[in-house]
C-alpha cells in the first residue's frame, strides 16, 4: 500500500545505491561529521534532482551551498524513472537540438489564468533554456519519435541523475546524507536556518540567508495519502518510499500555505506484483502496446491522457472481479525501448499470439481480433492506427493503476517563493520539485513532473543566490 515498496523495486533501488554512492562517497560529503553549527548562504533540504539541480545553479551564481539528504543516496525517483523530459523541440543523432516556440508545450497545460497558471507559463518558457543547462552539465537526451518534443535519455533516470551527481562535487556543494531537515529556524518573520538530525541521533544547525525545501511529495504517506484523497487510499504506490511529505510539514509548521492537496496523479500501469511503474513510452506508437481484458478484448485507448486511462482500467479491473490487466507488446517495443528490457523477468512470453494467449488463459481468435483492430485504429477506441505486433517473442504484463505523484503542495510564486496563507512570499523561503504546487493542469504527461522539477528548481537556485549575496 501507500508505504510498501516492494520487493522488486528495492532490489532494484539497491543496485542503483551502490552506483549513487561510488559517486556520492567522493563529494564533500560528511555524514560523519558531527559539528554542532554550521554556516552557509543557502541550505538545499532534499538530493532528489530538483535538490541537486538547484544547489548547483545556487553555487553556479557565487552561493555557498550545503544540501541535506536523509537517505544514504543521491538521487531520488528519477532513479526509478526512464529519465523523460519535454521541451518543444528535436534532438538528432549528434545531441544537437531544433527548438520550436513554447507555445507548443504550453498547448497541453490547462490555463487557469491565476498564481498557479503563471507559472506553468514560466515551466514552458524556461524549458529550453534549461534543456540547454542540463546538456551543459554532460546530460544526454534524444527524441525517439517525431513528436516535436524533447523526449528521454538514452538509458533511464540514472542518466540524469549521475552527471547532475558530479557536477555539484565540481562546483563545491556540500553534502550531509543520512542526514534530515527536522525544523525551519524562523526569527523576526524571516527564516534563518535549519535544524537537522543525522541517523546516529546527532542533532546539527545550519545557518543560512535562504533555506530550498527540495523533499519530494507525498505518495509514500498512507496517513496524509488517506486524508488528502481517501478514494485512492488503498491504491499501491509507484514511487520511491520515502517521498512521504517532510518538506510539507517543516513549511506549514511555520505557516506555508498549500494547494490542490486532494489530487493525486494516477499512472495506469504498474507492473501487478512488483509495482513497477511500467514507462508511459509504451503506449506511444514507440511501444506499440495494447491493454486488454481477461477475455483477450481490448476495452480502451491506450494513448489517452494517464488519469482517465487508470480510471477505464480500474472500472474493467471491477467488471471482471480481477485485480489487473494485460499489457501485451513485442520484440520490436524493447528494440525501440531499450529500458523496456528490464520488465521481462515479470512478463509472460510466448513466440506466438497462440502461445501467449496459451499462458494467458485467453481466447486466441479474440485477442487476434483485438490486435488487428489496434492495427487498423477502431474509431471508438482511437483514431491513430498502431504499427502491427508482428516481431516475436510476444510478451503481458499484469498491469493495474496505481499512484504515481500527489499533485498538490506548497504555494509558491514564479520565482520559487514559499508564500503564505495570505500569499505573501517567507522571507528567504523556496522551494521546488514535487513538493511544489504546480503540476501540469491537463494531466500527466510523459516528461511534465521531470520538467517541472528542473525548471522551478534552477529558478529556486539562482533567487535564493541572489538573496543571500545581496544581505
């Protein structure tokens, strides 16, 4: 449930651990080091990517910058992602880019014409240039179909987060891990520091003129997930454990306000038993997958934007009493994915549609019937035909929907302030990433949290740099 990452996916973080700190132990990292005060322009609390994103900038523009991580890793859940980001534009063979206007990204955010709808305009108008940034700090992308938008790296999120990982060593942050932010020190209506405490109990202070809270959401929180949103409460969860709200709580303790603390981001396919998050890159005409029924039928269009597809499958997952679906792609979906490969070892796999259908339990004719029309593009599924599943071996996936990301968090302004209840921005207060409010209106969509992440996260850097050089 809501705190239970399982067994596959901690198998999977463990390997990445002793990657991430190969590279973590060689920073000036000091989770052994228990000095009572420490001092600095800005303390970054969270080493997820929007974390390490905005210390770097933060120390790019002259800021002494310390970051706190309480896991014994960098990186957080871009590590279990495929690494997507969009920005309007392509990125050919040689890493250079064609960029179009952001307007284009702009077109599938929802505008509200408020707080939060300026800064989904600032996320589309910053996007390229951060793309530019990321490329800078040795992050290769590419664009994997024509779709007019910067897609995924070549790899997974490990792509992202390694170089980003380097960098801050490059540019002198220093790094507490195993290490978390306990309280925000406020005197005289201004922050002015953070209380912190390591896993050996030892309880440290850092002194600084800006304060980035960087934590995450909340979607390893069965308590603030059953509160917020009890409809989903029993959902499972495809996310890092421990994004379980800490940046929430240390601002709201000092008045932050939040928004939009009732919405969860739903992802459609979570493998059934691992609850891996099976990528959204499958159901692009890259992938090529279709998601059927236990009679072999397919009952929805797989393209469609991710919450109204977790709600079809969850409604055909009660009409046939079942707790998952199948996912069915072939061979030529892990040629296009590579990243792909990694959910075979919990795949059903057969050299033929009969064989597959075979260990599935279905009928073969019906689920034949249920390709062809994939292939042809049935109008009342979706107008878009898929290429044909024809490159064996033939592979299913339990899949069922699960949550993804919680989509409300703190307020803040385009310039990465944490306002209050009033809407006044904490005086040396920011904050960026998941734990902000601002996700893309329209829904999710392939690339938009890793966007957003990235965007308000240099914003967040460069003002709280600003800030405190300017005391």
């Amino acid at each position: 449930m809501g705190g239970i990452i399982i067994k596959n996916i901690k198998l999977f973080l463990t390997t990445l651990l002793c990657l991430t700190l190969i590279i973590t132990f060689s920073l000036n990292i000091s989770a052994n080091e228990y000095g009572e005060i420490y001092e600095t322009d800005v303390v970054v609390i969270g080493g997820g990517v929007a974390g390490i994103t905005s210390a770097i900038s933060a120390a790019e523009n002259g800021a002494s910058v310390t970051l706190l991580e309480k896991n014994p890793f960098l990186g957080g859940k871009v590590l279990l992602s495929a690494g997507t980001y969009l920005a309007p534009g392509e990125v050919n063979a040689d890493n250079e880019v064609k960029y179009n206007q952001p307007k284009d990204l702009l077109n599938i955010i929802l505008n509200d014409h408020d707080e939060i709808d300026r800064l989904n305009r600032l996320i589309a108008a910053r996007s390229i240039e951060t793309f530019s940034w990321l490329q800078e700090q040795g992050i290769e992308f590419h664009s994997p179909e024509a779709s007019g938008f910067i897609k995924t790296t070549e790899s997974d999120g490990r792509d992202v987060a390694f170089p980003l990982i380097e960098r801050a060593e490059e540019v002198g942050v220093d790094v507490f891990i195993e290490t978390k932010g306990e309280n925000i020190i406020k005197e005289n209506n201004e922050v002015i520091g953070v209380e912190a405490i390591n896993t050996n109990d030892n309880k440290k202070k850092f002194k600084a003129d800006s304060i980035i809270i960087a934590t995450g959401d909340f979607v390893a929180n069965e308590n603030k997930i059953a509160r917020h949103n009890p409809e989903y409460s029993e959902l499972p969860v495809g996310s890092i454990y421990s994004s379980t709200g800490d940046g929430l709580t240390l601002a709201t303790d000092i008045g932050a306000a939040t928004t939009k603390m009732d919405e969860i981001i739903l992802t459609p396919t979570l493998e059934s038993k691992s609850y891996i998050n099976i990528t959204s890159l499958l159901r692009t005409s890259l992938g090529n997958s279709i998601i059927i029924n236990h009679d072999g039928e397919r009952f929805t269009d797989e393209s469609q934007e991710c919450q109204a597809l977790s709600n079809e499958i969850l409604s055909e997952m009660e009409a046939n009493n079942s707790d998952y679906m199948y996912m069915i792609f072939d061979q030529n979906t892990i040629d296009n994915i590579p990243y792909a490969e990694k959910y075979i070892p919990h795949a059903f796999e057969g050299e033929s549609i009969e064989e597959l259908s075979d260990k599935l339990r279905v009928d073969k004719d019906i689920l034949k019937a249920s390709i062809n029309e994939a292939e042809k593009g049935r109008k009342d599924l979706v107008e878009q035909p898929l290429n044909k599943l024809e490159e064996p071996p033939y592979y299913a996936l339990n899949i069922r929907p699960g949550i993804l990301a919680t989509k409300g968090g703190l307020k803040v302004n385009d310039r990465s302030q944490v306002l209050d209840k009033d809407n006044n921005p904490i005086n040396n207060l920011y904050a960026a990433g998941d734990v902000i409010n601002c996700k893309f209106d329209s829904g999710y969509q392939l690339g938009t949290l890793l966007t957003q992440s990235f965007v308000t996260s240099r914003t967040a850097g460069i003002e709280s740099a600003i800030n405190s050089l300017n005391k």
